[in-house]
C-alpha cells in the first residue's frame, strides 16, 4: 500500500484526513486512532477483552514517518503505536461505519 498523499491534523475538530493515491480521503478522530493504538501494551489490553484508556479530548499533536506507516504522540503522552497504512485505512474505516450507525440512530 502506498504512502497518503496528505495527513492533515485538525487540532479544532480533533481528527486526521488522509487522502490517498487513489483519490479516497479519509477523516479519523484521534480518539479512534488512540483507541485502536497498535503497540504491543494496547494489543495485549484489547485482546483481554478489556478497552485501551482514551479521554474523547485526547489529541494527536506528533506525527513520525517511519516509511511503511506513521508513528503517532498523542496528549496523553502515549507515543508507541506504529500505525501501517493499511491499518490505518482500517481504522478510519471503522470510524466512519461508527458515525453512520450514531448517524441511524438520532433518526430512527
Ligand atoms: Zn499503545
């Protein structure tokens, strides 16, 4: 998978937009992105059946390439999560599904 051609952080709105080669952008809060943190310490914790500790005010304020995908730093000092593109095209996927289905559920 290739590199995005733009990661865009919105401080305001707390989300990333990745737009790839493909021309398909995406916009993922970084709650979602600290949720789904893929480090062994977070892995270890969702496997238990248990949920990684993210505030819904948690932001992303650092962005490290690493070639095959991004390491992230986020406001709660957690910086170990190294993010593959296609993991993160996965996790953004996951996102807008979750805001379709809160989306149905204010109509019905
Ligand atoms: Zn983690």
């Amino acid at each position: 998978m290739n590199a995005p051609t733009l990661l865009r952080v919105d401080a305001t709105a707390r989300a990333l937009t990745v737009s790839w080669a493909d021309g398909r952008t995406q916009r993922v809060a970084h709650a979602q992105l600290r949720a789904a943190c893929p480090c062994a310490e977070c892995t270890v914790r969702r496997r238990a059946g248990g949920q990684v500790d993210v505030t819904p005010d948690v932001a992303l304020l650092g962005i490290e390439a690493i070639g095959y995908g991004i390491r992230l730093l986020f406001s709660d000092g957690h910086a170990r999560g190294i993010y593959p593109w296609t993991y993160l095209a996965r996790v953004a996927e996951t996102e807008t599904e979750t805001q379709a289905d809160a989306a149905s559920g204010l109509v019905g």
